[in-house]
C-alpha cells in the first residue's frame, strides 16, 4: 500500500479556504497534506485526523528566501502560540493546522485578509497573467500571419496547428482567470469593508495552470506522434534536456539552501541554470526546424550527406527551414525520360514536411543544367480541396492555371500553367486521388502523349518510403 | 471604489489598538480582546500579525520591547488620534441610533 499520494487539485490561489477545507478532507481520510507545488499536492499517510487547516500567504517572502525567514518566523510564533502548528511552506504559501477543530481562524479580518491575497496576486500571479496574455496575443498574430501567406504550409505543420490552438486556449483561459479573479476581488473587498465578512470565492473553476499542463502534455505527445522521425527526435531530446535541466537546478537550489546560501546567491544560481537550460533547449529544438543533413543522389548511385548544412546545392538554390529527410529508394522519374536526349544522371535533393494532415514531398533535380521539380502533396481528403485550390491560385496576375483533359493522366483534372498569351509556362498541376503533384518540368511546352504517359506510369502509384 | 486606508477602523483593528493603550505582546493582545468582548470578537493570529505589521509601518504603533518570541507595542499619539477619531465616529452612530428610534417611539 502507498504511503504517499500525488493529487492535482484545481484550487485558484485565491480560494484558501477552499484548499484548507480539502486539506481537512484529505486528513480525515488519512493523509496528511506534505507539499503543495502549484497544483500539484503531496500527501503521506497518516492516522485519521479530525483536525482544522489553514492556508494563508506571507506576501514579504521571495521566491530564493530560505523559509521561513525570520520575518515569517515571528509570523509562526504568534499563530504557534494562539494553537496553529505550521505544516508546510513553499516560498509565500504557508500551510497551519490545528488539533482544535473550533480554534479561531488564522484569518479573522475580511479587509486584511482581502488585502493580503490581492498582494500575493500583484507579487506574482497577476504580472505571469499579463505577460501570458500578451505572448499569447503576439503568438495569435503570427499564426494568423502565416495562414494568410500560405494556408497550405501551415495545415502541414502540426507544430503550427497546435501551437494556434495551443496560444488560442491558453490566451482564452489566462484571460478569463484574471477576469474571474478581478470579479472576485472587487467584490470581496466591497464585501469586505462593508460588512466585515469574508467573501469565499466560487467553487473550483477552470484552473489556468491545470489548462496549462494539459494542453502541454497533449501538445507534446500530437506533435510526437505527428512529428516525423527525425522532427520527433530532436523534440524528445529537447523536452528531456530541458527537463533534466530543470531537476538538476531544482536539486543544486536545494543543496545550496541547505548550505545556508542566501536568497540572493540562490537566486543568481537558479536564474544561471534555467539560462543555460533555455539555451540547451532552443539549441536543440532549433535544429529540427532548419536543415541539419542534405542528402544528394550521386552518378554511382550513392547518397552523399552534408551535415549541419542549411542551404547546399551545386546547381539549384535550394529552398530551406525544413528537415531533409532521405529516402531509401530513388526518385523513379528522372529528367531523361522526359528529355530522352539527356544521358547525365539526375542529381537529386529530397525534402519532406508536414504532418497527419498534409505531408509534402519535395524532389528538385538537375542534369546537363535542365531542372525538374516535382512537389508532391499527400492531403487528408478534408484538406485536398484547400491544397488544390492554394497550388491553382498562387501565380503571378500575368500567368493562370487552364483545365486540361485528365483522360491521358488518368487523374481526376489537370492543370497547366499559361501566360497571358496562352504560352505554356512548363508547371503543371495534376489531380489523382491520393494525391496533388505540382510538376516544374524541364521543357516549356505541351507534352507528348509518351511523355505523358511515362510521367503517369511513374508517379500515380509513386509512394516514397522514407528512411530511418 | 475602495475606501482610505484607516480611514474608518474594522471591529478587530479597532480593538488591537485599544489593547495597545498599554504595552502588550501579540498573545496577550489575543487574548485581552476576548477576554473584553466576552468572546464575541476573536483576532486570528494571521490577522494580527499583518495589522501590527501594517500599524507599525503606519507610525499608529511602536515596538517597545522584543523578549525571544515575544515583541510588546504601543500606541503611539497617532494612533491615540485615531483610536479617538474612531470611538467619536461610533459614538456618533450610536447617537443617531438613539435620536431617531427615540423620535419615533
């Protein structure tokens, strides 16, 4: 049987005596309340206790002092005396309980005790909101940004998608506390000053730091799950790095509090490691968002890999901020079989992004300075139209896309790109069901049927099969 | 809108202070208030360290004397001022009570 138990209790920090009556609860089942950390609670067991708590603030208290201090301490002693023996501290939360279930309260002047509360809410809680809100605002605002600039870039990324509706949650729920809080304290103090009684705010609402920690942890398992294999690693590598570096500040503040250092030296020494675990973090997680290998097909038929390069191509400027990912098997289309005169090999730079919803493929070639481009978009089917309709609307007012017979692709429709003066512009757009292929081709006008036909054999059952 | 800080006293500073017209320590401060009030009013530890602490700060009160756990204040001419400014504001009220249940007996 445990002896210690991990609860998440959704209590605001206003609502003390709403944490104090759980306290009560917990203790006249058995478990005696051990630690609070945000909203997580730690009990150990104990005999069944009917006995009354109290959960107060000492506002004077910074988050590095080392508790109590000797403020607080006069603060202990006098509720000490009056019956009230101290359970817990964690930095301002201070934890009393009493044997006498009919002791008068810690707290017995609604005006004081109002006061107090809006003190611990202007120390820390309310500035976290503001600066939460505001992030989340700016966040919002580059989201939508890149939504305009190319809606279809963005569906394929599920660290865009959640991220939107990660900062739209969270911005929501930041600002509805702080509204539900301001509510609450306006309220209480009238209460307060007019009456003399206390105002319990209202039962236990939505937690914005319970919100917070489950969106993260759905947030990070989607973007695992969606991620592809090299995106996820470097997440996973990132989230444990961060997290170890968290443990082991948390554990050296400890060590050194222990020591007797001063709420200054811990101060300095947290605000040192959580910079170096920030830079640890965005190092790692940076390097899934550029291109760390590049992997080009050579003449023998061997891959060779650059790392850590951002932009690399001998002939074609190749477009980065994505992982590059190889796949094992070679691209089947080839410039020479559009171009039969061409006998140099292609030379092959292959790209991969998005996630459950829209995965794009990107294939550039060269040979005996000809290009082929060949993106290859794999949409959900309710993303196919949005995929479709972005890929037939983003040219230049001088070109246009016109509808081509599908029959010789056998594809749903085709699409060709022309100028004013219907001259073809070598982009095409064809339609299969599976999938929409944007093809930048080698040559600048209508193809043969056997061209056709060997662009259709080699890329309408085309899937890639990416490498580990 | 919020009113003035001590502007009007709460029943519980009210009695802290009055307690304080000769030095006394937090404990005793509780347990003179019951002890006048017959009960009726009772001052938590809590909020008895936060209004010494805010009535110090506020020159209403001053620490004479600190034996281990023990700090004594008392009340300053301030604090005297506005204990006074207090007991003539109640005092009011009741009178008026007085007047008008009396006028309309």
């Amino acid at each position: 049987m445990a002896d210690v138990k991990y609860r998440i209790e959704g209590y605001d920090f206003y609502d003390t005596d709403g944490m104090a009556r759980q306290l009560e609860k917990m203790a006249a089942d058995g478990w005696m309340i051990e630690n609070i950390s945000g909203i997580f609670y730690k009990y150990r067991r104990c005999g069944k206790q009917n006995v009354a708590f109290a959960v107060t603030y000492f506002v004077k208290n910074n988050d590095f002092d080392t508790y109590p201090t000797p403020q607080q301490q006069q603060y202990i002693d006098i509720c000490r005396q009056a019956g009230w023996q101290p359970v817990l501290f964690n930095r301002q939360l201070q934890v009393f309980m009493n044997t006498d279930p009919d002791a008068v309260p810690v707290e017995t002047d609604a005006v004081t005790q109002v006061d107090n509360i809006h003190a611990m809410a202007k120390k820390g809680w309310l500035i976290n909101n503001i600066l939460f809100i505001g992030l989340g605002i700016l966040n919002l605002f580059t989201s939508i940004g890149r939504i305009k600039l190319d809606v279809v870039q963005f569906l394929s990324s599920p660290v865009h998608i959640i991220g939107i509706l990660f900062w739209l949650f969270y911005t929501v729920a930041m600002v509805l506390a702080t509204v539900r809080y301001y509510s609450w304290y306006n309220k209480a103090k009238k209460q307060a000053e007019e009456t003399g009684i206390y105002l319990q705010p209202k039962a236990k609402g939505v937690n914005a730091y319970a919100a917070l920690f489950i969106v993260i942890v759905l947030w990070l398992a989607y973007m695992l799950s969606a991620a592809g294999g090299g995106q996820g690693r470097y997440l996973l590598r990132a989230v444990v790095a961060v997290g170890m570096a968290f443990i082991i500040m948390k554990a050296m503040v400890g060590e050194a509090r222990r020591m007797g250092k001063t709420g200054k030296e811990l101060e300095t020494l947290a605000v040192i490691t959580i910079v170096v675990a920030a830079l640890v973090g965005i190092s790692i997680a940076g390097r899934m968002m550029m291109p760390s290998m590049l992997h080009e097909e050579t003449e023998d038929g061997t891959f060779i890999t650059y790392e850590g390069v951002e932009e690399y191509h001998p002939d074609i400027l190749v477009e980065t901020g994505r992982v590059v990912t190889p796949y094992e098997e070679y691209f089947p289309l080839k410039i020479r079989d559009i171009n039969p005169g061409f006998i140099t090999p292609s030379r092959f730079i292959y790209d991969v992004e998005g996630g459950n919803w829209i995965r794009l493929l990107r294939i550039r070639q060269v040979a005996d300075g000809a290009s082929l481009y060949v993106y290859i978009y794999y949409p959900s089917r309710w993303a196919y139209p949005i995929v479709e309709w972005r890929e037939t609307n983003s040219t230049a007012d001088v070109f246009h896309y016109e509808k081509q017979d599908p029959q010789p692709w056998n594809a749903d429709r085709v699409y060709v790109m022309k100028d004013e003066a219907g001259n073809h512009q070598g982009r095409m757009i064809v339609c299969w069901p599976d999938k929409i292929v944007a093809l930048t081709l080698p040559v600048r006008s209508d193809l043969t049927g056997e061209q056709i036909g060997v662009i259709t054999e080699k890329l309408q059952y085309y899937q890639p099969v990416m490498a580990d | 809108m919020p009113r003035e800080k001590f502007q009007t006293l709460t029943e519980q500073m009210f009695y802290i202070l009055m307690t304080l017209k000769n030095e006394c320590c937090g404990i005793d401060i509780m347990e003179q208030i019951k002890k006048i009030t017959g009960g009726s009013v009772n001052v938590g530890p809590g909020t008895l360290y936060n209004l010494l602490e805010q009535f110090s700060r506020e020159g209403i009160i001053r620490l004479t004397k600190v034996e281990g756990k023990k700090r004594s204040y008392i009340l300053t001419d301030k604090g005297a001022a506005l204990l006074e400014k207090e007991y003539t504001r109640l005092q009011r009220q009741a009178e008026d009570y007085r007047r008008f249940f009396t006028q309309e007996g």
